[in-house]
C-alpha cells in the first residue's frame, strides 16, 4: 500500500511528489539562511511554520560557477539545473519509495562534489530515484560553497567567527542532525545511516568522519574519489589575505567582508582562480574546533571506531581534469618536486617501469590522479581498517558513449551506481551498473557489499590490499599497481590545487 505524500518534521508538515515508486520532498529546509548577519556563522535552527508546505522543488544552490567538463558522462533526467544561486541555499531533498515499509529503511545521505567549489544535492543524480527504488531513504544535501563556506576570518573578526573557515563542514553536520531527528518522518531510520559522496563530497565523508560534532550522527561511509583534503590555519590565512587582495582590501578591511554583494566574493574566487583551476582551492580546515585533526590521523587514532567504509576511485581520475584544462599534465614534474624534492624523478621512473610503453603525458596523469585520489583513499582505508571492517574499489569499465581515452574518468563509477547516463549502453554495462548498485545497497542495507553477479569482495587488510576492480569482468586484485603505491610510502604533503595561484597569493 502507498503512503501519503505528507510527512511530518519537527518545523513542520511538508507535502512531497510522487515519482514512479518513489516520494520525493524537494527544498527542505534544515538551517537557518545563513545570509545578512549569519554570513560566515555556523548554521542556526531553521524557523517553523504551520499548515502543510509544498515540497516539489529543488532549493536555491550556493552561489558557484560550474566547470561543466568535470562532470560526468549523461546526468539526472530530473535536477535541480533550473535553480537558481542564492546564498539561502541550506536546503536538502529526500526520496524514498512510496510503498509503506514495514520497519523503518536504511539511509543513505549523499554529498555532492564540485571540488568545494560549485554543485548540489541533486546535481548528477536527481532525486536518487534508483537507490530508493531498491529501498533505502536516499537524502542529498546542499552546503555553503567557495569562500562563503571555507574563509577563515576569526583572525581578523574575532572569536564570533573563529569557525568561518569550516561552515560547510558545519553546515554538513547539520544536515546529517536534521536527518538523525527527522528521518523517521520519510520512513528511515536514524540509527542506520550511511554517507557517502564524490569527489569533494567523498572527501567530506572522511572530514566528517574526522569531526567531533559528528560522532553518532552516522554508522557508515563510501567514499567515491575522496581522501583526506584539508588545509592548515596558516594556508587558509594566505588564503583570506589573496581573497582580500582580490578585493582591493588590506586586513583592516576585513569586516567590509560582511555586506559585501555575493556576486562580487564570486568575483574575487575566480580572480584568484577559474574552471578546473579552482576545483581544490577552498576546503576545511584543521582548525583544532571543528577539527581537531586531519581525517588520516584521526582514523588512525580510533576517532572513527566502528565506522564501516567502502572507499574508491576511478582508474583515470586526471583525465578529466586534461580534458577541462590542457596544462594539468604540465604540472606534474613541479608537484613532484614539491611533495619529493631531489626524488622527484624516481618517481616518475617507478610509474614508467609499471606502465611501459605509456606516454610521458599518460605517466603525468597518472600520478596527478594518485596524489590528488589514490593515495589518500589507500592512506584512509589503511588507517580506518584496524578500527572496522574496509573494502576497496578501482573502476577500470568503459563509459558507455565514450572513447577509450575517457574511460574511468573521474566520477565514472557515479553514473553505473546512480543508473545515470547510461543510455545506448550495452547488455555488459548495463548489467556492471545493476551488480554496483546491489552492492552498495547490499552495503547500506546489512554491512557488507555483496553481489551474486559479481567475485566475492573480501574485506581490506593493509597487509594484501585486496580490491575489488569494477570491470567487464571484475575481478579482485591484491595491492593492484603495488609498485606506484610504494613510490608513495614516504612522501607527506598537504594537498592543494595543481596548478599555482595568480599572483595575489604572494602580493
């Protein structure tokens, strides 16, 4: 038997649409706008209201310029793309199926990515039809953007906004509360709530599974091309001050920040760097409040003890990035030597030996994508497979549509898990795309990801490194291009963007 489409929160009644098997409620409201005097606050409770509120469309995105060659291949039949930008974008969408279950369903929340730069909820997927299809209670979430959501300004403005540099980890958390106390509205279960995202959504995954605040809020993670990608105080500062530059602003200026018009701190982000450039230019901050510490090191503490975690990346990550800006490539040799000095080029040679034949174009990318994904998904999962059980993924298959140069593009694996995109693809394809998506239910549902079409997945040890390798067929590898992780074994460095800033950084 069907619901009703009205479902009750503690603001309020909201009525939602029906689509196919499924409800969606679009627009929820779970903060505050956090526009006016809330500007760079931590996100606040949102009003009330009475009588039944319609919930049939997607809410305002944070303001943002999109780097339209990043995303992946075919998209959602239904989005949010007719939405506007606004700074009152704390908005979140849930579907779930229509038909009344008879315990409450699992919950997957879902975090966009964008490179903290631009995106939302509902960008690449919808609704999430497909997953709630198979019976889960899917919720994708919008969050502050850019330098609305990661300018550190305590600093210069005092305690009020001592977590400035973190609103959008803030506002991540807030969702993920409005979730644990009102999911049971759209039939989830608040006690069995997996996250999961992409790119900078699934580099949010490991923040939050790094931050206080958001302990108990969840119970499991996926993390699709994520990793640990976070800034130090003293980066984000240089960061506040090239902003600042941007706007003809010295420090002292600095509360002129608060009413300055949206579109003029969107102006001053893509002085500072456009497109591609400024995929991985904003992002959280070790603030030592939010974030005490970098999601590896805290992983590897027990912060995240019983936090199961399936986690993955794409086998061509930078290629995207080629396709949106020639000159990525180019910036391998000096992201080299700055993360390996004088051992720069042993590198290289170590990813030459292991892909012979390869183009030194090929070989740049490749360690591109490794240092930006690879390597600090590997570094989670050995850190978090000691504290729970962990399963690694790479995705190797063809993009349906795509010539082979752009298979395993960053985000492929997005539209086989989604059932997005997928059009004209063959019977092999299709079928990847059904097996990916019982596994990550399978995931969200029990704990284990698991198939009848696909190899048993056994469980990560850091000892093999055994992965799952989505293909047609898959396969599981142990420790798969082992050669060009071990180049990797000793290097630290604190991840930023590839390509370097205009000169504003260092005026």
């Amino acid at each position: 038997m069907n619901r009703e489409p009205v479902a009750h929160t503690q603001q309020g009644s909201v009525q939602g649409v029906a689509l196919g098997d499924t409800l969606c409620w679009r627009g929820l409201r779970y903060a505050a706008p956090p526009t006016g005097a809330r500007r760079w606050l931590p996100p606040q409770e949102p009003a009330g209201w009475s009588g039944v509120r319609r919930a049939d469309r997607f809410g305002f995105r944070a303001p943002q310029v999109i780097t339209p060659e990043l995303v992946p291949t075919g998209g959602a039949a239904i989005s949010d793309s007719t939405s506007p930008s606004d700074e009152d974008c704390l908005f979140l969408n849930v579907c779930a199926p229509s038909e009344a279950p008879g315990a409450a369903l699992p919950v997957l929340v879902w975090f966009h990515g964008g490179g903290y730069s631009w995106g939302s909820g509902a960008h690449y997927i919808g609704d999430g039809q497909a997953l709630a299809e198979a019976g889960v209670v899917v919720v994708t979430v919008n969050y502050r953007l850019g330098a609305l959501g990661f300018l550190r300004l305590g600093h210069l403005l005092g305690p009020e906004y001592e977590a400035s540099a973190n609103c959008g980890l803030l506002d991540q958390i807030a969702a993920l509360r409005w979730v644990h106390e009102n999911i049971g509205a759209f039939g989830g279960d608040p006690d069995r709530v997996t996250i999961a995202g992409v790119s900078a959504g699934g580099k949010s995954v490991a923040t939050l599974m790094a931050a206080p605040a958001a302990r108990g809020l969840f119970q499991q993670a996926i993390i699709q091309s994520g990793g640990d990608h976070v800034v130090s105080m003293d980066r984000a500062e240089e960061l506040t001050d090239a902003l600042l530059h941007a706007l003809s602003l010295d420090r002292a200026d600095a509360r002129s920040l608060l009413g300055r018009p949206t579109e003029a701190i969107g102006a001053a982000q893509q002085e500072l760097a456009a497109g591609a450039r400024a995929t991985w230019l904003w992002r959280p901050a070790v603030d030592g409040l939010c974030l005490p510490e970098a999601p590896t090191a805290a992983l590897a503490s027990g912060h995240a003890q019983g936090i199961r975690l399936m986690a993955g990346v794409t086998r061509n990550e930078a290629g995207s990035y080629a396709l949106a800006d020639p000159t990525a490539a180019d910036q391998a040799p000096r992201v080299l030597r700055e993360i390996f000095g004088g051992d720069a080029e042993t590198v290289m040679e170590a990813y030459a030996a292991s892909r012979p034949g390869a183009s030194e174009h090929e070989l740049q990318l490749a360690i591109l994508g490794d240092e930006r994904y690879g390597i600090p998904t590997i570094r989670l999962l050995d850190a978090q497979a000691s504290h729970a059980p962990c399963w690694r993924y790479r995705f190797d298959a063809p993009t349906p549509g795509a010539p082979p140069e752009k298979w395993g593009f960053h985000g492929a694996d997005v539209s086989f898990v989604w059932g997005i995109g997928l059009d004209g693809a063959d019977e092999q394809s299709l079928g990847l795309s059904e097996a990916m998506r019982e596994v990550w239910v399978s995931f969200i549902n029990g704990g284990i990801p698991d198939s009848a079409d696909l190899p048993a997945w056994p469980e990560y040890e850091p000892a093999q490194r055994r992965t799952m390798v989505f293909d047609l067929p898959s396969r599981v590898e142990a420790d798969p291009a082992k050669a060009e992780r071990q180049a990797w074994d000793h290097a630290s460095w604190e991840p930023g963007t590839w390509w370097p800033i205009v000169p504003a950084m260092s005026a």
